[in-house]
C-alpha cells in the first residue's frame, strides 16, 4: 500500500535530495509537487522542481506558489544555496511546463478529488498552506496529516531562536500549527545533531548518475566552512516520515544510514552542551539587572 502525499518545497539543494528520495520510494505516491519562495525565488524553486521531475523521467504535476510571505518581506537563502537554488550539476533543459493553475488550486483539487485522504509535507516555508486553509478550510478534513520541516526545538539560523522556514512566514505558520491536523515536526535541532561526512560525500558521487547529482549539489552548500555538512533538514524530514518497511535506493540508503548512525553519535556530546548553554543563558538573564543599574 502507498502513502499519496503532496510536497510543498522550495528547492533548493535540501530539497532536491528530499524529492530525490521522494520520487523514487515505492511506498509513496507523489500526487502534486507545489513550489514556493523560500530558499530563492519561486520562478527558481519551480524550475528547480521540474529539473528533479525531468532526470527521473515522472510524471508529476508541479504548480507554481507564492512569491513572497504573507505579510513579512521577502529573505531568500540564495547565500547558502546559490543563485540558481541548485547549482553544480548540469540538468536536462527540456522541462515539463507547470500547472496552468496557482499551486493554491492545485492544492484544492488533488487534495479534494483523492480517493483517500493526502499527507502534506511541506518543506520550505508555510505560505502556500496558510494561503490554502484559510480560502479553502474544507480541505482540512482532507488532510490525513502534516510532516512539516521546519522550527525548532532549540537555537534558531536565522535568529537566536528562529528556524529559516518559520522565519520566512510567521504568519503562514502560525495558520497552519493551529489548523487542528495532525502534525509532525522535523526541526532544525534534528538535522544538526546528523552530518554528511567527506566519505559518504565522496562515495555517493560514485554510485550512479543520480548519487552524482545529489554530490554535485550538496557539495555546492554554501554552509561548507565545516568539515563535516549538516544533514539537511528535507532529508530529515523523509527520514523521520518514509515507514521502517521501506526499501529506498541504494542512493538513499547511504544518506539513511549515515544519518541514523551520526544522529546517535553526536547525541552523547550535543546535550552536555545544549545544558552547559542553557546554564550560560540563565546566569545571563540573572545577571543583567545588576549590570544595567551599576550594582555590581
């Protein structure tokens, strides 16, 4: 039996990897792939999505979204992800054309005219399904459930506090965390306790055309001032979603397992520090009155 979900994305190299996996996993059928603005600009996220579409020959449907938050102003990530969103590969060029319709509508229609209810998993930021749950709340009771990337459990990346996606539409968000479906949250606090070694990296470029294309993208992050990259966090969301009885793509595979095995590493060191911040943070929040008024 298959699981038909909807992704809502902005690839984006975390997302490339997370349709990659998507794509190609036997136990998910992917009804409608809908792009928004978030890690670049929604014209790129789109062409983005096509090109993953395109070089594994599917024929799922992608709709163009939102070009910007619903009220805040717009922040791409093109820093960290380049110009184009994905860059260091080079993609077929003869695209399927997208939805003649908003990825709004398209939204509507999948969700509304599915056998079956649909879980959406949105992987950039939120502004498409706050736009689709407050024109259309019917579709809630649709909705079999929410696996969200995004938020965090602990420190923020683009605030002390604040996760990219939740920060790029707070308003979006907020809509849908109080929509009443059932959600998951795969946080920025998971992603940074998993890493991609250079091995893996290096290994994945010699597999098959498409461990190529995910190494020829990753290695494109332009977060690369660390030894070791951070999982990204669309891979974790699928890690967390994709059932045990699985059977993804030896591509996949290694991604899965270098993941899962860093994640329980890197735990035992990550929450002696987490509590020696915490400890910093409160000493801080007690100390700062003195400070401010001279008393010490």
């Amino acid at each position: 039996m298959t699981i038909k979900i909807v992704m809502d994305t902005d690839p984006g190299i975390d997302d490339a990897a997370a349709l990659t996996m998507a794509l190609n996993d036997p136990q998910i059928d992917v009804k409608l792939i809908t792009s928004v603005a978030g890690n670049v600009t929604v014209d790129k996220t789109t062409r983005n999505a096509q090109k993953i579409v395109r070089f594994f020959n599917k024929k799922v449907p992608v709709a163009a979204g939102a070009k910007q938050p619903l009220i805040k102003e717009f922040e791409d990530a093109a820093r960290i992800h380049g110009e184009s969103g994905m860059p260091g590969y080079d993609f077929p060029e003869d695209l399927p054309k997208p939805l003649d319709k908003s990825a709004v509508e398209a939204l509507r229609e999948t969700i509304m005219s599915s056998d079956e209810k649909i879980t959406l998993v949105p992987t950039g930021s939120y502004t498409n399904i706050g736009l689709l749950f407050s024109e259309y709340p019917e579709v809630k009771d649709h909705i079999e459930r929410i696996v969200a990337m995004g938020g965090s459990l602990g420190k923020g990346n683009m605030t002390s506090a604040a996760e990219f996606n939740v920060f790029t539409d707070p308003d979006a968000a907020k809509i849908m965390y109080n929509s009443g479906i059932p959600i998951t949250m795969v946080g920025l606090d998971i992603t940074m306790k998993a890493l991609l070694t250079p091995a893996s990296l290096t290994k994945l470029a010699t597999m098959n055309e498409t461990g190529k294309m995910l190494h020829d993208i990753i290695i494109h992050d332009g977060d690369n001032s660390l030894k070791e990259l951070p999982c990204t966090m669309s891979i974790q969301s699928f890690i967390y979603y994709i059932p045990k009885q699985s059977r993804p793509s030896q591509c996949g595979s290694i991604l899965l397992r270098t993941v899962r095995q860093l994640a329980k590493r890197l735990a035992i060191f990550v929450a002696p520090i987490m509590k020696a911040k915490q400890t910093l943070m409160s000493v801080s929040i007690l100390t700062r009155p003195l400070l401010t008024t001279g008393s010490c």
